[in-house]
C-alpha cells in the first residue's frame, strides 16, 4: 500500500491541481467557479508491488515432482495460557533454518527443507515434564514415583506455573535418580537443590495468595518425601516438620479449598496430619468424594483418628483424666473397629485380595507371608493391625488390677496375633523399596512393644533395610530410638 492521501480536497480541486477550503457540501472553489463539487476521493491506494529480482525467487524443476510436505515439526509450545473468557495463548519457539543448508539445496534445484536440521532444545519446564513422566513407567516398583506420591500423575501439567513446585519436583527427581544409582548420601549439588526449594516455598508461604494454593502445599508434601526418602539435610530428618507445615496449611485453607480433584489427592497424600484435625477431618470424611480406601473404610468413623490420638496422649499423662474413662473411651474406640475389621476379613476370604505365600527368604520365624491384590490394600490392612495393636495395648494398660487373667492374656494373644500379621506383611512392602516401602515403618515400630528378643531383632534388621537410604533412621531407628518411639505410641 503505497501513495496514501493525505488531504481531503474535494475531486474537482484536486483535478485543477488548486487550493480547496475542504467546505461541505460545496468547496468555497467550486462554488465561486460554479463547479460541480466532486466527492473526495479514497485515501487508500493500491499499487501493484515491485517486481522481486528472478535470482531471488526459487522454482523447482518442472521434470521433479512436486514433494510431498512434512509437517512442520521444528515449531515447540514453549507457554499455553488461557483466558477468562474462553481464549488461548500459545508461545512458540521456532528453530532458525542454517543459510548454507539453504544455498546447498538451492544449488541442488531442490525445495527448501521444511524440517529443521536441528531440533529446538527443549525448555527447563518441558524437560522437567518429560523427566517426571519417564519415571511414571519404571520397570522398578521401588522407583516409581506413583509409590511415594499418589498425586504424582497429576503435578506435570501444574509444572512452569510454581516455581516452589518446579523446585520441590526437581529435588524428587534427583532424590529417585541418586537411589537409582545407590547413592545414599545426599551431594553437594543435591542439597543446593533443597536449599532453593526452601527459600521459594518460603517465599511463596509469604505470599497471602499463592501461599493456599495447591501448588504450595504439594511443594511442602513433596519436601516431606524428599525428607523420608534421605534427600534433605544429611544431619537430621526434617519430615516432621514437614508433615507438621502441611497440617498447619490444610487446616488454614479450610474445607472449601478441597473441592478439586487434584486438592482431595494432596488431602489423601496427607490423610495422617488430617486425622489430627476434627473438625476438618470429620466435614472432609463426610463429602466421601476422591479419598482413598484406607482413608474413609477402615477409619469408618470421622472421629476415630482424633480420638485415638488424644487417647494416646491423655494416657502418657497421668493424672489428665480418671483411668475408668480413659478404659471406656478406648474400649469404644476398639468397637469403632468392627467395620474395618469385616473388610479386612472379607479381603482374607474372598481367595483373590490376599493369599498366603511361602517366604523367599526361607525366614524361620515368618515363613508365610501374605501376597495383596494392590500396594493400597496392603496398606489399608497394616494401618488396621496396627491401630488394633495399639487400642489394645493401651486398654491392657488401663484395665484394673482385679481383672480377670484370662482378659488380660486374650487382649496379648490379640495384640500378638496382629504383630504377627504385621510382619508376614513386610516382605511384600519390601518390594516397593525404596520408594514406596515406608508404610509399613510405624506398624513395625509398634510392633517392637512387648515382642520376643527374636521378633525384635527381626523387626531391627526389617527396619535398617527400609532405611538404608536414609541416613538418619540409622539413629532414629536403633535400639534405643526404637525403645524411645514405642514410648510415643503407648506411654
């Protein structure tokens, strides 16, 4: 578009090449002359392009077929954002085509190469994205990252969004690659990796919006696993911390902002700090809606993991409440464990959830193990065994002195036929080691309580197995913590 008009004379002056006073509807000119007033005449006008030189215009032979086009696989998505009202964005990155590569094919009387002679580098997102999605298919059970984080299918889309959560994954990933490669002490570069992931979780906490997000508080549940898994800082363990952060956080944000699906996963990934929260956990548990299995059957009752809690610790404080109401609210408790107790049962029968095994270890003292249906059910019977172990220590405890002997022995027989069900479980946890094996920790751990000496050195050497990677379960984790953490559970 060239020789654009920049006046609005009318046409009859422009003709006579005169001066016109722009007038409407007839021009001071034309009227004096007693001229027809002609209309002004377009602004735009069109001119027909200059002629591009022959040598810079390429046609191929007439004898070659015409080739068939590639689709054009050099342009990568490097953003997608979208609107309030429907819209989209995309940015795109398209690789620049080598000029002697062009020349060469010129000179050849072929067409231009519509794909690239390189491909575009990927960007720290896209290969983020890609490297996590790779672990999803491990042929490892023990390094998929589905058995430390059951939200894990549902974080590569979130990623380049949050950059708390583009670091906490970030350290996962490293953490998995280092236990791929039995690297058990975290390096140097691994704990630069956590330092950074802290400092912008910090910072996004501070941020009255984007600290209750769910970006954030998936960042502080994959920090957590980083913490189990040895990944953070090599002289302590931090997850408490941790778990401690992201019950502090959910209890915050409230019950309205766990309506999404991908909120109810990180509130399932989180069920025990839940537990811990009443109100939160009783009007969660009553929605019933994307929880897991262990989560809303075997803690039927909304209340159940508040109350044995606060009974755990109303028992490790004497003088707190009359013993005789401490027996009957653990004995209602105990009853609270009927309908968990049919579902493990029908589990047992039904011949295909669970199924007796003999051991591959040839263990003596646990030469049957059991063989689940799923890493969930497993988890959902320990869970179980270990809440009924612990319900039923603490009433042996508080039962009277004038109780019957054939009470207390039965409440031991109980005690000990769940301890033993614990450990015909491990070898099977095993198997998700190291990722996915740490469900069975504590229920081992409450298991140490009253044990034979055989049974707890089975238990000890159980439990540095499952902590091998981690470096500070070797001290938690020893004879003396394990004495220690007993304690925590039953006083």
């Amino acid at each position: 578009m060239t020789g654009v008009v920049t006046s609005n004379r009318c046409g009859t002056c422009r003709k006579r090449k005169v001066k016109c006073d722009e007038a409407k509807p007839v021009c001071g000119p034309c009227r004096k002359g007693n001229r027809e007033c002609e209309e002004p005449i377009s602004k735009l006008k069109f001119t027909r392009p200059k002629e591009i030189p022959i040598n810079l215009v390429f046609r191929p032979p007439a004898d070659k077929p015409r080739p068939v086009l590639d689709p054009c696989s050099h342009v990568a998505v490097v953003k997608l954002s979208s609107t309030e009202d429907g819209g989209s964005f995309s940015t795109l990155r398209v690789a620049r085509t080598r000029r002697k590569a062009i020349q060469r094919h010129q000179q050849d009387g072929d067409c231009w190469p519509l794909a690239m002679a390189q491909d575009p580098p990927l960007s720290p997102t896209e290969s983020l994205q890609l490297i996590l999605i790779e672990s999803f298919g491990s042929t490892q059970p023990g390094l998929s990252l589905a058995c430390a984080v059951e939200c894990i299918s549902s974080i590569p889309r979130r990623l380049g969004h949050s950059t708390p959560l583009d670091d906490a994954v970030t350290c996962l990933i490293e953490r998995r690659s280092c236990l791929a490669r039995k690297e058990y002490m975290p390096s140097q570069f691994q704990s630069k990796l956590y330092v950074r992931a802290i400092r912008s979780l910090r910072a996004a906490i501070a941020d009255p919006v984007e600290g209750y997000s769910d970006n954030t508080l998936c960042a502080v549940i994959l920090l957590g696993q980083v913490e189990v898994l040895g990944g953070g800082n090599s002289e302590g363990h931090n997850y408490v911390a941790h778990a401690g952060g992201a019950s502090k956080l959910i209890q915050l944000r409230g019950p309205s902002r766990h309506q999404s699906c991908f909120s109810r996963l990180l509130l399932a990934d989180q069920r025990g700090a839940t537990a811990s929260l009443p109100g939160l956990y009783y009007e969660l548990c009553n929605q019933r809606r994307g929880l897991l299995l262990e989560f809303t059957v075997l803690v039927g009752n909304p209340v159940f993991g508040p109350a044995l809690l606060k009974l755990r610790q109303e028992n490790q404080s004497p003088g707190s409440r009359n013993r005789a109401d401490l027996l009957r609210e653990a004995q209602k408790l105990r009853r609270a464990l009927q309908m968990p107790s049919e579902f493990v049962i029908a589990a047992f029968e039904n011949g295909v959830d669970v199924i007796e095994v003999p051991s591959i270890r040839g263990d003596r003292l646990v030469p049957v193990v059991y063989e689940y249906s799923s890493r969930a059910l497993a988890n959902a019977c320990v869970m179980y065994w270990a809440s009924l172990l612990m319900l039923d220590t603490i009433i042996a405890q508080l039962l009277p002195l004038t109780s019957p002997q054939t009470t207390i022995q039965a409440l031991r027989n109980q005690c000990d036929c769940a301890r033993q069900k614990i450990l015909m479980s491990y070898e099977y946890a095993e198997r998700f080691k190291p990722l996915g094996s740490m469900f069975i920790a504590w229920p081992l751990i409450m298991s140490w309580k009253d044990a034979s000496p055989d049974e707890r050195e089975w238990i000890f050497s159980g439990l540095a197995t499952l902590g091998e990677h981690c470096y500070a379960t070797r001290r938690g984790w020893s004879e003396i913590g394990l004495v220690y953490s007993t304690k925590y559970f039953f006083g």
